[in-house]
C-alpha cells in the first residue's frame, strides 16, 4: 500500500484541477444493522415486509422497508447524527412521510414497528 504525507501550502490555484477532500458518509454501524436485520428478519418471516433498501449520504443514513419491490418504501429508518443532541438520531418515518417515533436509542425507536407483529391469538 503507498503512503502519501501531506503536503504544507496553499490548495490549487484558480484556473487548475481542484481535489476535493472525500465526503464523509453516514452509515450504520454493525450492531445497528444487526438490531434493524433482525428486526427486518421477524417481519418477513411474518409476511409483512418483503425487500429493502440502504442508502449513506453525508448528512443520513436510510434503511427503506418495502411491502414489493417496486414500490415505495413503506417505512424508512433514519440515522442523522446532527439531531444526536437535539431530538434524537433514529427516527422511523412512515409512507407518507409522517415521523412516527425519533430517539436516541435505536431499538426504543424501532418498537413503533414491532407493534405490527403482535397480533391477538385465537
């Protein structure tokens, strides 16, 4: 692997190729995606959901639950650690784009979906 050191002095001039530092992208780390897959997992086997998506941009993080494939996405589940100290950084919004449950702690936020699998036994 080649190593480069930074170089001291000014960024490209005016008029040349400029470089860009490489943005940053939000993503989930393991143990969200293990505590979302297992999640998603229950809601398969119970015929509820069907594909998913997975989106890391600069700003969020997006997990979309879809009941088809070509479809919406009936749910997206959404990391933005810029609400970390404000209203939380896990929020579930719902197909019409209302959000249904925000916090910090992922798995309290993902319980607003779960209630779909409790169902009355006859």
């Amino acid at each position: 692997m080649n190593m480069q050191t930074p170089t001291q002095g000014k960024g490209p001039e005016k008029g040349q190729g400029h470089e860009q530092m490489p943005h940053r992208q939000v993503a989930f780390d393991q143990r969200e995606l293990g505590v979302i897959m297992g999640l998603y997992g229950r809601m398969v086997a119970a015929g509820e959901w069907r594909d998913y998506g997975m989106s890391f941009l600069k700003e969020v993080a997006v997990f979309d639950v879809f009941r088809r494939t070509a479809e919406q996405p009936l749910y997206r589940i959404e990391k933005r650690p810029a609400l970390r100290l404000r209203q939380g950084q896990y929020s579930v919004i719902g197909m019409d784009g209302q959000i249904l449950k925000r916090g910090q702690e992922l798995k309290t936020v993902l319980r607003v979906l779960e209630r779909k699998l409790i169902r009355a036994v006859d």
